[in-house]
C-alpha cells in the first residue's frame, strides 16, 4: 500500500496515504446528486475492522462518522455520505490526507469515459504498470486540466474466472454450470463470494486507479464480464441453475458495493429508476445534462436485451429529460453493423456456433432486431425534441469507434471508447468489421446508420487502447479519444 504515484503533469506526489489501510482500499468517490449549490457524494473505504475507523472531513461539516454496509474476512466497508458547494476548488479530507476536487457542474464541463478495465483470463498476472498505463495517463491529464466525472460503462472488473473454481475446471469457464445444475451451490456461493471481493480488493488498489478514483467521483454500469462471459446470452437452463443464480448474485453484491456504493441492507439511492432493483439503472441530472444508463443484463435473456423493468425505467427517464444534451450509456453499441448475416453463417458449421452467444450480445442480433428497432425509435424520439440532443456512450467491443444516426433534428451521435486496459484485438480482426460496416444498417426507416473513423483516422476501427474525453465549453460539446500509441485525436464537435 505504499505504492508512489508520481504524476509527470501537474507536479503533484502522493503515497499510498491515498489508502485507508494496508488491507483495504479507499477512498473511493461516487456522485449522488446535485441539488441546487450542493453537490452530495458518498466515500467508500474498506479497511481492518480491527483497528480505528478513519474519519472523513469537510469544512463546511467537520467529521463525519462512517457507516459499515459490509462485514467480511475481518475486514469493513465504510459509506461517508457528504456534501459540498459548486467550486472549481473544493475538497474533503480523510484521516488528514486531503483529497481536492471539481465540483462547479454548472458551466463548462470535463468528463472521461472508459470501459473494459482487463482481460478474460489471467488479468492479475499482468505487469500493473503496463496494464494501467492509461489509468495513468488520464490521472496525469487530471492534474493538469480536473475531471467534473468519471463514467464507467461496463466490464469494470473481469470476473469470468471467479464462476469456476474448481482446479479440474479451471480451463472451462462454464464446465462447472452443467454438473450443479440442480446441485445445491451454497458452498461454493461462499468461495465467489470471497473471490470476488478480494479481486475487487486487489483491482482498487491499483495506484494510479485509486488515485483517480479519489479525486474524481465516479458512474458506473455493468456489463458481462462483471458477472462472467456473456450472462444474459447463454442459455436459460445455465443461468437458473442454482449456480447460474449464485454467480449473478455474487457478482450483483459486489457490483453494488465497489461500483455503486450500496450496501446490501440498503434501499437503492434515489438515482436508481427502480426502487426494487429488478434492472439497476439510472438517472442523474446534472445542471444542462442528463446521464442516462439502462441496465443491458440484469433482465437479459437470449431473445430480449432488457426486461419489463429496465424498459419502464428507461422510458421514465427519458421522459423526464428537459433542456439539455442526453449522454446515454448503452454498455452494449446501439449503432453497429447488421450482424445477422454473420449469424446465419455461423450456424453452417459447429465450429462456428460457439460464438453464438457474442453475437447474441449486441443489439444488432436477428435475435433482438424488434427490440433495437424500438430502441433506436425512443432515442429518435428524444432526440428530435430538439432540445434535448442524445449522444450515445458505449465500450464492449475492444475498439474505438464512432457512428451516426440520421435524423432530422441532426446526427445522433454514438461514441464508442474500449478498452482501457483489455489488449487491443489483432488490426484483421478491426479491418474485417471495418469491410461490415461499410455495408451500413437501416434499421428504421429514413434513419440509416453509418459508422465513421475517429477524427483524423481512416479506418473505421482503431484497434488500440483507448478512453474518451467529453468537453462542454461555453455551451458547446466536444469529444476527443485518448489511444495509446495515437494519443489524442481530433476534436469532435457534437
């Protein structure tokens, strides 16, 4: 824990003083609301039981005390609900290490977006260095030029190992489901469930993470790989399997907890569309703003992408959108090329099907076509209000991309930044989609989507690391794409 971040912009040196604990980790910040002058966060951190609770301090209310959302392995997770004024300088301390922040979400705006935060297999045996280097990069940009927020938009930590822990099975990530099928899984939901929480433990005490994290609250949605590979995807008789149950819990837990900050004693905040947490997505009004996330898998089956909930919750918020842009986290791309062509070749040969459940995931599956169309037909609606514009952000395909939509209202935006840390996939693979989605997609009509290069590139894909900046400067929005080896792109007026 006493890892040093020295950040080459900015001048700023901190320790692991950043942390609470040598076992633990925090702070960690999540954006609440914000109310008028006041903007409301929660801090996170888990550390010894043992010993003495850190105290958390503000100006304005001096200490405050933590509350336990979990016990587990000797350990405590800590919520610290507080408030500060809209300031282009504010901040808050803990146990006498203080921690500044931006929080003047009025006017102009800085928020980065990142998505795919590691690997299918073997992500913990990775050089950190390398495999942050772009954690490190935006904390660097961060000291020079502060983040108002973090977005987070899907696979935050890659948990496909934690559903199998059996040594004979290790190799087989879902071997495991077929022999508890009808088994009792109580064990073994222990074992997940003390895997999960050391990885995440692990994972938050990456240095230049947990820097960032700190200093900038944070939004986040999950997506597959925050429960195991393409859940909502397989089949029905894997996933209500006691084990199949067991892995979504577990993995819905702790998602809660490290991304959210909710307890699970708790009745979800009041940013969360449903009450009963059915579908886990949310709704943030921010001044002239609007951050939108459906939840893509908590209802998810092989023929629907979201279930009564996540669309009554969607269409809710949406509604109740006024003046100002709609950025929309859609985990899986709502813009993308017509995929059932490829579909329908891959049922040729049984080589082939094993990807089935990949292509399943996207909105552009034959298996979805009706529920796109009625996707794409509320964005529109939005959209063509005129004063409430949406801009699509979306990760999961380990590529950097962008699209449009047509519309009379202007293009509909959809921005797609992954991974920050999951190796970039080969260039064939990103120039075989390329030669896709040339062909275009229609889904509605008098819509057509196109998916373009990012500014200044040719290729349609970029097939590098990458995150994404947004910027509203006097009114106006723009978005750049951070890559590893490019650096900054173009900006991109929205």
């Amino acid at each position: 824990m006493n890892e040093k971040v020295e950040l080459s912009a900015g001048g700023e040196e901190l320790t692991g003083a950043d942390m609470a604990a040598e076992a633990g980790i925090g702070p960690i910040l999540y954006l609440r609301g914000v109310d008028g002058p006041i903007v409301r966060l929660r801090a996170l951190v888990v550390c010894r039981e043992a010993g003495p609770a850190p105290t958390l301090s503000t100006e304005a209310r001096g200490s405050i005390a933590g509350r336990a959302l979990l016990r587990f392995a000797g350990l405590h997770a800590l919520a610290y609900d507080f408030e500060l004024p809209l300031a282009t300088e504010t901040g808050y301390s803990l146990d006498g290490v203080h921690y500044p922040l931006r929080t003047d979400f009025i006017g102009d705006l800085r928020l980065a977006f990142v998505s795919c935060n590691g690997q299918e297999s073997d992500d913990r045996k990775r050089d950190i260095a390398e495999r942050d280097a772009l954690w490190r990069r935006l904390a660097q940009q961060h000291a020079q030029d502060p983040f108002h927020l973090l977005l987070q938009g899907g696979d935050q930590i890659y948990a496909d190992e934690v559903a199998n822990l059996h040594a004979r099975e290790r190799h087989r990530p879902v071997a495991a489901w077929r022999r508890h099928r009808s088994a009792d899984a109580g064990p073994l939901r222990e074992a997940m469930r003390k895997e999960l929480f050391l990885r995440y433990l692990e994972l938050y005490r990456h240095p230049d993470m947990a820097w960032l994290m700190a200093r900038v609250p944070t939004l986040a949605m999950w997506d597959d790989h925050d429960i195991c590979d393409g859940w909502g995807s397989l089949p029905a008789e894997r996933m209500d399997s006691p084990l199949g149950r067991a892995i979504f819990e577990v993995a819905r837990e702790f998602f809660l907890l490290f991304q959210c900050a909710v307890g699970a004693e708790e009745s979800l905040p009041d940013l969360f569309l449903d009450p009963e947490g059915v579908s886990l997505g949310w709704h943030l009004k921010l001044p002239g703003c609007h951050l939108v996330a459906p939840d893509l898998r908590s209802e998810r089956r092989r023929d629907r992408v979201m279930g009564e909930r996540g669309w009554q919750g969607l269409r809710h918020a949406l509604a109740a959108a006024d003046a100002g842009r709609v950025l929309l986290l859609s985990s899986v791309p709502a813009l993308g090329p017509r995929l059932s062509w490829v579909e329908a070749v891959m049922h040729l040969t049984p080589r082939m099907e094993k990807y089935e459940d990949d292509l399943r995931d996207q909105w552009q599956s034959r298996a979805h076509r009706q529920e796109w169309r009625d996707f794409l037909a509320l964005l529109v609606e939005v959209h063509s209000r005129g004063a409430t514009p949406v801009t699509v952000l979306s990760g999961e395909i380990h590529l950097a991309t962008r699209g449009t939509l047509a519309a009379a209202a202007g293009p509909l935006h959809q921005l797609v930044a992954s991974g920050i840390t999951h190796p970039a996939p080969a260039t064939a693979y990103a120039r075989g989609l390329g030669l896709l989605a040339r062909l275009g997609a229609s889904p509605l009509p008098g819509h057509p989507i196109r998916l373009h290069p990012l500014p200044g590139c040719r290729a349609i894909y970029t097939a590098e690391r990458n995150y994404l900046v947004l910027k509203r400067r006097g009114g106006q929005w723009l978005a750049h794409w951070e890559l590893e080896q490019g650096g900054p792109t173009l900006p991109l007026a929205l």
